[in-house]
C-alpha cells in the first residue's frame, strides 16, 4: 500500500513538473486599419505611434538587461510608380551599397507577389540580419521588414516571417489591383 501512494506521489511530482516547464501560448491579436491587417502574438508589443514614418511596429521584449537590441517587425508605405520588377531591381542596388544581401527572391503570398530580401549589417557595432518583403499594388510600395540582432536571427525567424505573411491588403478600391512582375 505505501508503495502504490509513493508511486502515485513521484507521478504527480512528475506530471505537474512537465506542465510547469511548458511555455505559455500567446494569444493571436490582429491589427487592423482601413487598408490593411495583420495578426501578431500577444506577447509582442504594439506601437501604432508612426513614428520614423511607420504605419506600425511590433517588438519583442528584452531578453536580459544587457540586450542592446530589442528585434521588430514594423511597416512603412511608400507612393511610388515602379513595378515590382523595377523595385526589385532598384533595392537590390541600393541595399547592396549598405549590406550583404544573402537572399533576394519573389515569392507568392495571399495571391500576392513579394519580393523577399534577407540581408545583413552592422549598425552601432551591432551585427543585425533583415528581412524584408515588399509587395506592390496601385503606385504604392509595402514593406514590411523584420530586424534582428544576426546572432539571435534564428530564434526569431520563423515566427517573424509567420507574422509578415498574415499580412493582407483589405479591399478597399485603393488596393484591390496589384501588379504583375
């Protein structure tokens, strides 16, 4: 008998140990404007102040007090008449002058197609890795771009990049075209 509540003791110990070793999940919020959406984690902090010409920024938190870096995703658009293939061309060159381009590429998103620049640099002897997706439609560029500390990149990546692809223009008569390459 002592036996089976010793058991049934290391159990318990055994199963509350795992659940409390498991992260929490975060709750999926949405952004949403008159031209656009985007869904996020709750554990990322929403600025919507378009400061730096941002339509918005979300960031991480800290991950220690000597984090000099706090990783975001933020989202700037731009009035201009170029097409995509155009815009692929003119970024590829002008990030070239700034960084090392380690990946330039067109993909297709919500029937959408974007170009995908990664790329890295040193800004205030920080190592930093970008990516960037910018997408076209009506004379207007949107670039969505995610930067990160290049030795923390890949902790951040695939849920970064996630966050960029639930990325939709709404219908609204401003936005419903976009252009072809």
């Amino acid at each position: 008998m002592r036996n089976i509540i010793t058991k049934k003791i290391y159990l318990l110990c055994f199963v509350s140990s795992i659940l409390s070793c498991q992260t929490q999940v975060s709750e999926i919020k949405q952004f949403k404007t008159d031209a656009f959406s985007i869904l996020y984690p709750s554990n990322l902090k929403l600025d919507k102040s378009k400061v730096d010409r941002t339509e918005f920024m979300l960031f991480t938190e800290k991950t220690s007090e000597t984090d000099n870096f706090i990783e975001n995703i933020n989202l700037v658009i731009h009035d201009y008449n170029i097409s995509l293939k155009e815009h692929i061309k003119y970024s590829n060159i002008e990030v070239a002058k700034i960084a090392t381009i380690t990946k330039s590429e067109t993909i297709d998103n919500n029937n959408l197609k974007i170009h995908r620049i990664v790329y890295t640099l040193t800004e205030n002897n920080v190592d930093l890795t970008v990516l960037q997706h910018s997408l076209i439609v009506n004379n207007k560029v949107f670039v969505l771009t995610f930067c990160g500390k290049s030795v923390e990149f890949n902790k951040y990546q695939s849920e970064m990049e996630n966050i960029m692809l639930s990325f939709k223009l709404l219908k609204h008569d401003n936005y419903i075209r976009p252009r072809r390459l």
